[in-house]
C-alpha cells in the first residue's frame, strides 16, 4: 500500500530529549527566566521551536528570537550529541528497506542539525533524503517540512505514509493529504495521537513494521 516512508526525527527515531531540555534551559536562564525546571520541558520536544518558546514568552517575537538564539548556541556546541537512537530504531529501518520501501526524514528541527545527528548516529544510509525546518520561520511548521520533503523525494502522496510521535505530524501529514502513523514509544499519548486523527498507531519499532508489512 505504501511505497515511500517519512520519518519524524526527534521522539520517533531518537529519544532527543537531554539536549533540547539542555539547550532549552540554557536559553531560558540566560534571558533570566528561572521558573523552568529539566521535567517541565517535554513539550519541546517535536514542534516547532519558535511555537515552544512562543508559548513560554506569551507570542513575544523579540524574547522568542533571542531565545532561539541561544538555543541553538547551545544546541549546536553540545545538545546535538546529548542524544540516543531508540532501541528497536535501526532493525526497524533494516527491514522496512529489505521490504523495498524508500525512505525520508521530515522533521521540525533545522536541516543542517538533522543532517548531522542521523549521520553521526549512522542513520543516512536508510534514507533518500534528510527534509529539516529553515533557521528562520519560512518552513518551521511541520506540514512545510513535509511538502518540502514531499517536492525534494517525488513520493507519490497517495502511497506514502507519515511516521510520528506528535499531533504536528499527523496534521501535517493530513494537511498535504497523506496517511500517517503515530507512535507510542515516543513524546506523544495514545489520546495525542488519536485526537489528531492518526490512521494507523503503534506501540514500538517493531510494530510499525508489522503493521506495514500488513496493509
């Protein structure tokens, strides 16, 4: 049913957590906001950057760029690297391209960061193609992420699927008119994922593969 696959990065590939916590603190504390603690920040964790700080500083366009700023000071230095590909990951990308399916990343976090986690975590090999956010706002939402991905690989819509632990992937993926899978091993809840409409849910890698291997 499926040809073409696109992946979500953080929480649905790797459990991103420690950096974007990491990095996001590093942000907050030095605009001296100091109410946040690590555990608080999970919402971080799969939108777009600019929508999370955007909610801590109220839509304020100038915090929310500063902070920014200097969330990707930190992140580029360190919160990159503070970062594990989830047990399960790897096998399941095996067997889905001996399935012959073709593959893409489509995630919220910056292209160029992307690039350099999935190869340094030896993921590239499993895909066609790594679509990541602009650094500025012209494609920092989930459904840009995934039309560009989408204008980048060829994938035919109607036969590819979209593979994420939040509702920002399920209604990105609506919006460009694909089906998509949510993920339970990730960010996201069965509630999350459902409200939003997802197709298809699975509770870890290997049941995404059997799901697939049986559509």
């Amino acid at each position: 049913m499926f040809d073409s696959i696109l992946f979500d990065l953080d929480g649905t590939l790797t459990d991103s957590f420690e950096g974007i916590a990491n990095a996001a603190l590093y942000a907050l504390e030095n605009l001296g906001v100091n109410s946040y603690t690590k555990a608080d920040l999970n919402f971080f964790i799969g939108p777009p950057i600019f929508n999370s700080f955007g909610k801590i500083f109220n839509g304020d366009e100038t915090q929310v760029s500063r902070a920014v700023t200097l969330y990707r000071e930190y992140f580029s230095e360190r919160g990159w690297k503070e970062n594990r590909v989830y047990d399960g990951v790897k096998q399941m990308l095996h067997q889905l391209k001996d399935m012959g399916k073709t593959m893409a990343v489509a995630t919220s976090k910056p292209e160029h960061f992307s690039r350099r986690i999935t190869e340094h975590f030896g993921l590239n090999e499993y895909f066609v193609f790594v679509a990541g956010a602009s650094m500025d706002t012209s494609r920092a939402q989930k459904a840009q992420v995934i039309e560009y991905a989408i204008s980048n690989t060829g994938f035919d819509k109607t036969k590819t699927l979209m593979i994420g632990d939040r509702n920002h992937d399920i209604l990105g993926a609506k919006s460009n008119g694909l089906k998509s899978m949510g993920v339970l091993y990730g960010y996201g809840d069965m509630a999350e994922l459902t409200e939003a409409g997802a197709d298809y849910i699975a509770a870890t890698p290997a049941e995404v593969v059997k799901i697939i291997r049986n559509l």
